[in-house]
C-alpha cells in the first residue's frame, strides 16, 4: 500500500507511520518528493486496518495497492467457473435464459408461463413466492404455496427453478426446491445472509446492489466464495442514476468488465434494467454482445393484471421472437443458446 | 391516480381501461386534449396494482396522486412523534447527541469512550456488536461480548445504548441490552429484519439507505410503524453520489423535508455522512441548524488504533468541543441539549 | 397539465388556481378526491409559467403532460431523420464508423491514422483540434493547426471530418473544415454555441451530457432544430454514477429510448463511455446491437504517447478486428457497415 | 505519482515505464510486492501526460501524489482570500446576503424587490438579465434592458449586483453593469467562457456544476486564477443525485471541504439548491453553520407570477425573518452579516 501524507506533515507523523508499518511486519519505503511524501509499504495487508493508518496524524490519505477480493478475482482463478445446475452448466460457451413471471401469482400463471417459456427454448424458470416489496401494502407473494408451484413447474417442464430468499429463516425451505437460490439487489449486503446461503452448497445468483460498485458486488461474492461454495452467478440488473425514464440504469459495462476481473459468469436482466417493455428486446441483444453468459427476464402471460412488474414484463410470443434474435446474435459471438434436453 | 394514454392510443385501449378502473370501484374522468387522452380516477388505490395499469396497451404512464407511505405522513399523524428512550424523549424540543466508537473493540475501548462522551454530554452510547463491513475480511464486531460490554457501560454511565441488529436470528438477543436497535442503511430494505424488529416493540433508529430515496426510507419505516410500533427514530447518514473526496454526501435537505412530510424525529450522521474527522464539527452544526433532532457520533479515544471508520471518529476531547459548539446552536433556535440526569 | 393541491389546501386558493387556468385560456376540470383536489387544465401550455403554478399557495405539485420538446419527438415527426454528410446517409439502414484519435497531434499521428481507420472500414474521421480540457495545465489541442491538418487528412483519405467547437467565436472557422460539428459534452447546455452552431446549416454531433437526463438531452436538440436545423446526430457517451472503475457508465438503454423517443440518428462512443481499451470491443458490439446508428471510435497509432485519452484508445490493429466483429453484428439485424465509395 | 503495474506485467514492461519516467526527469524508485510491482516517481508532473503513462502495456493503473490544482489549493496560498466587491469585503468574517429575483422580469419586479432586501439586510443584489434555460421554448430573460434595469436598481441603493454571464460575445458588456460576474452551472466547464471573464479581472462567482466534483470545480476555477484574477468566489448550488423530492441536493459537505481545500470564499445557494421555499430557510441556517461566506438567495415579491424558479422563491418579508436567522446564527460563530453602509 501507499501513504500519502500531508504536505505540512512534521518529522515524528512519518516516524510514527513507519514505526507502525514495520511493527507489522511490512517492508518500508520512504520517497520524499518537494511537496509530499510518501511512504511504501510491502507486506501482508490483512495484519493491519488501513483505515486506522488513515486517521493517523500527518496522513493524508492511503491508496491500496491490491484488489481487496481474493476468491473472486482472475488472479486467484484465471479460468472460468461454469456453475453446475443439474445438468446445465452456466458459464461456458453456451448462453442460458432464464425465463418467467416476476412472481408466482397462481398455479395457472406460472404453469403457462413455464410451458410457454419452456417451448420458446428457456433453461431456467424464474419466479418468486417471497416478493421484497418497497411498500408495505403491495402484494408480498405467495409464499410456501408459490414453492409448490415452482417445483411443479419443474416436474412438468424440466426447467431448473430460480427463486428468492429474502429472508435466513426461510432459507433452508427455499432451498429445497429452488435449482438456484436468488439474492435480491436490496440483499447484497445483507451479509448474514449471504453467509446462510452460502453455507448450503447450491448454485446461487448474486444481483448486483442498486448503488454497489464493481468492487463492493464481487466482495459480496467473496462472502460466499469464502463459505466454499464457488457456485455463483452474478446478476447485473441496473444500477441507480439520475435517469428517470428508465427504472434503472443497465451497466453494460459492468457486464464486460467483470467478465475480466472474475472468473465468475455474469448474467444480465434488462426487465429490471430498463423497466420498460419496449426496451428489453434491445438491451437483451446488447447484454448478450457485451458477454453476459445469461438473460434474466420477466414473461407474463397478460402483463396488464400482473401483481407486480407488469410494464417490464413481456408477452411469451415477444418472448420467442426474442429467442431468435439473441440466439443470431450468440452465434456471431461464436457462442450458442443452452437447451435442455427433450 | 392520473392515467396518461399515449398520442396514438385507440378507442378501443382508452375504453378498456376506463372498464377496469370503472370494474375495481373508482369513479373516473375522461379528459380529451389535441395530443393526449388523460382518465383521471378516485378510489381506492389499493384495490388495484399501478404497475399493472401501465402495462396496458395505449398506457404511457400512471401519475399517482396521493403519498404511498400513510402511518409516516403527516396526514395521518400531523403532531411530532416524541420517542422514549427510558427517561429520555427524542423528538421534542431537546437535542440528543448520541456518541460512541463505530465498533465495541474492547472493555477498555468502551469504558473509557462511554465516560468520556458520558461527561461531555451525550445521553445515549453507540458501538456495534455485531458490524457489517463491505469485505468478509474486515473486523466484523465482537458479537455477543461486545454486547455484554455495552451492558456494563451502561450500568456504569446510565447512558442509553443505541446498537446495530444485522440479522434477524440475532434480534431478541440484541434487543435484550438495546434501548434504540440500530438498522444499519444496508438493511433499511431488508424488510424481514424491519417486520421482525418491529414486533419487538423496543425504539429503533432507521438509517437511510445509501441510494434510498426519501419517500423509500419512509416507506421502510412504514413497515415497522405497520407493526404498530411507532418507537422509529429516522437517520440521515450520507447517500452515494459521484463525489469521492467525501465518503457519503450528507443530504440535510433530506432532514429538512422529513420533518415537514413526516412526523418521526430525525437525525443525522456526520460522521458517516462525510467520512473525514475535520468535516465532523461544521456538518453537525449544519445538521442541527437544519432541524436535526440529534446527532450519531463516532468517538474513539485513539482513532489511529480503531479497527474501523478511524478517519472519521474524533476525539473524546473533539467531542467536548463539539458540544459546546452544537449546544450554543440549540439555543438559538430555540432548543437545548437534552441531559441525563445525574 | 395536472394540478394537485395539498391535503389542506383552502377552498379560496382552489378557486385562485381555477382562475388563474380560465384566465389563460385553458379548459378546466375539477376532480376532489377524499384526500386531494386535483385539477386538470387543457390548453396551450407556452401561455403560462407551470414553475409559478407551483409557486401558489395550496398547490403540491404540476404535473405536466406533453413532453416538453416537440421538433425533436416522434409524435411531430414520425419518419427516421437521415442527416446527409456529404454523399455519406447516417440514420439509415447503414451503420457508420467515425474514428480516429481523441486530439490532432500531429500531422503524422493524423494522417497515419486517417488511412488506417479509412483501410478498415470508417467513413467519417474524429479528431480534435480544440480540445476542452479539466484543467488548464492540460494539453489543449492545436487549434487552427489542426484544422489543416483534419483537411489535408479528408483531401488523401476521402473521409469526412467530424470535429469540435468549443468556442462561439470559433465556430465559423471550424465549421469551414468540418463536415460535422461536434457539441462536447460539457457544452451540451451552452445554449448561446447551440443557437450559434445550429445557424451554420451544418450537421452536428451532440454529445448527451453527463449528467443531462434523455429529456434534457433532446431539449439541446430542440434549441438546434427550431434554428431550423434538423441535421442533428445525437452521441451516448456515458453518464457520471457513483462507479469509479469505469471512466463514465454507458447508457445503452437511452440509446434504445432515443431511437423510441426521437427520431433523430443516435450513435454511441464507448471509449469515453468506458475510459478502458479492454472495454471497447464489447460495448461496440453491444451499442450496435442496442440500436446505434454509428460509433464513434479512439483510435491511436500509439495510445501509450498520446496527449490525452491514450488508456481509451485502441490501435488501428484492433479497430480492424472491431470492424469485422460490428459488421458481423449489423448482419445480424439486418443492417450493414457504410463504406466511403472507392 | 505512482504508476501500479498488472500483477503479469512482464520485465520488459516495467522497464519501458521505468525508461520513460526517467526520460522525462523523474526520480524513481521500484517496489517489488509479492504480487505487484509499484514504481513511485517524483519530478515535474506538468511533463508528462499521466493518461499516455496508463496506455503503457501491462500498467493497471497511475495514482497521482499531487493535487492537479496549484493556485486554488491552500498549499499555495494558505490564507483566505477576500474579494473585494466596490467596498464590500467577501470572505472575511463578515457574511453576504445576496438576493434578489432569479430573472430580472420588469422594472417594478426588480426595484421593489432591490428595496426590500437592501431593507432587510443584503448586500448585494441577484437577477438574471440573460437566462440560460432547459427548454427553448421558456423565457430566455430581458436581455440588455435586464442589464439597465439592474445598474439603475444599483443606484438606487447602493447594493452591488450579481448577474449571469452565458456568452463571451456579451461578456465585455454584462461587465460594465455587473460588479460580480455569475458562471453558472451549465458552463462550470465552459472554459473558452471562463477564460474570457477571468481576463476581465473583475470578481466572479463561479457555481458549482451540476455533476462536478470538488476537484473539478476547484480545477474550472484555476482556469480564471490561471488569468490572474483571483477574484473567485465559489458557490455551492446542490448536485444532481437520484433523490427527486428535492430539485438537487445541496452538498454542504462541499461547502465545509472546499474552505479547507482552497482560500476561495464560498457561498451557498439554498433555493436552487432544494427547489422548494419550505426548505430555503433551514438550509440557510445549515449552510452558514457549516461555514459559508454567504449565501444566494431567490426572493421574489409575488413568487406565484414569477417567470422562472417560483416555487423556490420567497418573499421579501420571508427573506426578512430568514436574515434574522441567519444573523444569530453567524454571532454564535463568532461572525456577524454584512452591512451596506447607509
């Protein structure tokens, strides 16, 4: 790491961070140029709290040197992670969608959502029976009931479940049917949870914080890398700006960038993204041009009485036609669509 | 709520919704302007979900009218809410200044902050048990020590101990040595947290999210007022924007506006909200010029040595001043700083 | 518009407002609601000031109705706007790629790059000559210089120049070299150079702001359009968020809305958009497959000695192979790479 | 500055970083970590672009030591500079009231309300005669008879006057009138704007940009020190975030860092910086608490006509409770406001 201390700073603060530095265990180097100087130092990081280096007398600030994740980097991992679902592997070559309503409303919704989707050449369905919802009094889900659902919709489709845990006590319960286990953008820093989940081994999708950088979205992962369970796949699904047009903002280039810092695969969901309908088909396109090694999006069979997300959702015939573009666009990229297999 | 129909919407769209708002109870007004169809509609809100309204075709967007949030709002409740903390009322003509470190670090650490602040004037003791921290390698709090510490400072002092519940599975026991349970902002939408914590009953200090909104942040407080406890003591504790000199831009047009459009007692953060000790003492003036009800402080007796947020934590003799400074502001607007009694 | 007055507002300042409407001409409906009267007005908004609506005493907010640009809206002017560029059509089928280096250098670096990008496949050259600059200490182009050397580049190579006006006093002598006009991002609300600009006749690239909202960004438009100038390229070159890893964050979803919203040609620059080389190639695939009409592309023979923009900037190698990958990707939606006749 | 290389950075990589620094007279020194090699060098920055150094292969990235502004920062000139306006004196302990209408919209408007705040306290006079605005279509200001109506309100009592300048064709004659020259927001980074008032070498007040950080506020006012003109006054008029409650959000913050950053006085823009009348009092109070020189005010005698800003103007009487205020504020900090002699 590097200290930059104040320009006025007096003799005995550079003595004292030295004094601290080496007491550490870190080799030290001091460069004294005409308006500040600075102080190298090389060791192991994790023996001292660089924010407290950062209170001491005379410095001005402290710029680390190396990325403060380990497991999530490319440097610790430089080949791909393919994250195992079943028998699908997400990650590699292959583009998944993964495809449904943003909430189980009835067994009728979601069974020809799921036939539908399934038929359109999805892998994976979407869906959630615990709904985090900004108010209070807006429809909350369906709960253990839209489990049961999901896990039929599995038995008649084949498409692996992705679903929400909103909440530590249900993990477990959650986990039971779900093929992958959903971490909501307001729960990327509920770390207990990460933890929890973490813990029971299954594949895990990881949304990317509303206002989290790059950095602070793979320091999230690394609380699950860290419980020994590689199986995560990253979420981008907009961040927040100043733009009101669209719900959110989608950072595409997140989408590449951490594709070159992690060995993780990162999937895109321009429903959340944009918010709006008539934006999904192009930004889908774009995510897949960026690299994403996956789609998440909401189909609903009649947006108009969907219980929530209805504007951003898609029809399952938009659906299809969206199928066959991004399945053009992945073989451009040399890449192609998963499938299941019949 | 106001339906816009978009230029070219057909008959057959504007009829269709004016049939579903006309099905779901509101009485509706049809108005035809050059460009634009507007359906104005009374009724009740809840009986239908906006976001579906506007996945109808010819829909360009749903204007709503009234405030999402109600048990928050003026309207319903228009007189201040004065929490009790013990013997103490937060949100009445007294300032409270609540001061501590960011992290409970040890006996020692503690004691001795929780005396000092004790003789300058806080009425209330901060310190985390249990800490969030953005990477799974930072301190993380000493758990249910650090609780046990926080008990026998308050013995010691009378202070009343403000500490931070980051999981559910740890509420109750928190809950057990806490007079104000803290929900930290990376929690402010983990809304199992706030509807358990909410049964409890005990007064909470709600901190906002770091991109929430202010109608989000009284929504989330809305949820613990919809478990009838009505104890929530709101904090502004800095948002995220592009500026990267400041940790957090501390919003206090926010703890203005809160207090015409709620009437929960508010507080402010500079130390979070700023993340730099010599911004501390001009933005906790500011805070309480701004109409802050009190101020959350960090205090460390040795901040180079903290094991977190050392840059922004001052002295206990920095404190002191502080005091001074924040209590002569109170009394010309008419305030005073709130006392323990002796 | 929509007039919504507070839950307590007096029947007396109703009224005023109703008379203020009448009195401007508009057609007024009264809807009271059980909490809010709303009033809705239809008329000729430019009669009247919405700011000063909402500056009466009762009134919560104006809802406006009509979106506040015309010339620049879909609704005014259905069809694609093309923008002639000599013989070269932009907002058609035909997708174009400007390129070439962030500031005029030299002759040399110029003219090697000029037929570089020409060889690959560009059909416009960027490049600029006056160069606005974050600090003053900074490189800052080689004004009129450069202006030669961009001729003497289109004379060899055939391309057609797009370059910068930064100064009204300018803007004649750049507009006799220049095919296209360029509006920086941070003159984008520099009305005085886009009335000064927008009277030349010339074809102009508007760069979107960094922190101008879609709105915003097409009323910039608008000031050049009612100069009775609709040769209008409008440029996604990123927003300021609270992301520090990349230079700006690429809104790949306002270039989709745009091309809803307007029918004005959109390109997209991912090198400013990403400030990283590495990000480049896949944020041009994926602006191409978001809708863009255009990129516009850093190309140096030596980004690692450039004066500016050099960590954004690829080699005339790379811009070869980004070629082959965009034109693979414009086959795919049907669309294809314009070429500058032999 | 530091120039961190990629953990795979290959010899010959270092040593062309190494033979480049050295080539341009700079000292340095090589730090081997186990995973990263850091080359610290010092020497005269100005000779070599830091961007061109990051294009270099196998460089992650180039930390800079220094602060990219000279004659701004305290390093330079540790005391506060006072501007001398006419006889007033900003920047010293006496506090500025500015006030007056957004635009200057007639003669009466103008006069009555220069009346009233000479009466109640102010020091100086605000009013756009030129009005840079969003939409074309909105009132755009009176132009040169702003400016007459303006020197004849001066006259009559003896306030200076502050107004906009937009265009460096106008700006030698808005300077005949005006005592301080206004840069707004929009054209913070208008630098061809900038550098024609600084060589005017009358006082500036120069607003912060909408989206721009410290250091690039601080960097456009080195454009005018760079003229010799330090006659700068800085003003904080609220950033844009996502919270839309409020029109920006005013970062006091800002205020608080800068008067430690830079001997530039600072003054804050409540109406602006909220949007909303309610809000313009208590962020008054906040700003001068948080150590502002002064503050720009919208005052308005009959806000509900006004043609720009209503809803955040208040009237002379508000403005004459609000100075009472702010005086008491200022005594408690051991200042005092700003008086015209009589």
């Amino acid at each position: 790491m590097i200290v930059v201390m104040h320009g006025g700073a007096r003799e005995e603060e550079i003595e004292a961070v030295i004094k601290r530095l080496e007491g550490a265990g870190f080799k030290v180097h001091l460069s004294r140029g005409v308006v500040r100087t600075v102080i190298g130092a090389i060791g192991d990081k994790s023996r001292l709290e660089l924010q407290s280096l950062e209170a001491m007398p005379g410095v001005e600030k402290v710029v680390p040197i190396l990325k403060p994740y380990k497991l999530a980097g490319r440097e610790f991992k430089p080949e791909d992670t393919v994250v195992q679902v079943g028998k699908l592997r997400l990650g590699g070559p292959e583009i998944h969608l993964i495809a449904g309503p943003c909430a189980v409303e009835s067994r009728e919704q979601l069974l020809e959502t799921a036939h539908a989707v399934r038929e359109a050449g999805a892998t994976m369905l979407r869906g959630g029976a615990f709904k985090p919802r900004t108010s209070p009094y807006s429809f909350q889900g369906l709960g253990r009931r839209g489990l049961e659902i999901l896990a039929e919709a599995r038995e008649q489709t084949g498409l692996a479940v992705v679903t929400e845990v909103t909440d530590q006590a249900m993990a477990r319960e959650v986990a039971e049917v779900a093929d992958v286990l959903q971490i909501g953008s307001r729960n990327m820093q509920n770390f207990a949870l990460l933890q929890a989940v973490g813990k029971l081994g299954k594949p895990i999708l990881l949304k990317r914080g509303l206002s989290a950088t790059i950095e602070e979205w793979l320091l999230a992962a690394e609380y699950i890398l860290a419980e020994d369970n590689f199986n995560v796949i990253l979420c981008e699904r907009g961040i927040r700006t100043f733009e009101t047009y669209t719900r959110n903002t989608l950072d595409l280039s997140a989408v590449a960038a951490v594709k070159q810092l992690s060995h993780l695969p990162v999937v895109a969901d321009p429903s959340h993204g944009t918010g709006k309908r008539a934006l999904v088909l192009p930004l889908a396109r774009a995510a897949v041009a960026a690299g994403a090694d996956g789609l998440l999006l909401e189909v609903h069979p009649n947006p108009e009485n969907a219980l929530s997300d209805g504007p951003q959702s898609i029809k399952p015939e938009q659906f299809s036609a969206l199928v066959g573009e991004v399945a053009a666009m992945a073989r451009v990229l040399g890449r192609s669509l998963a499938r299941l297999q019949a």
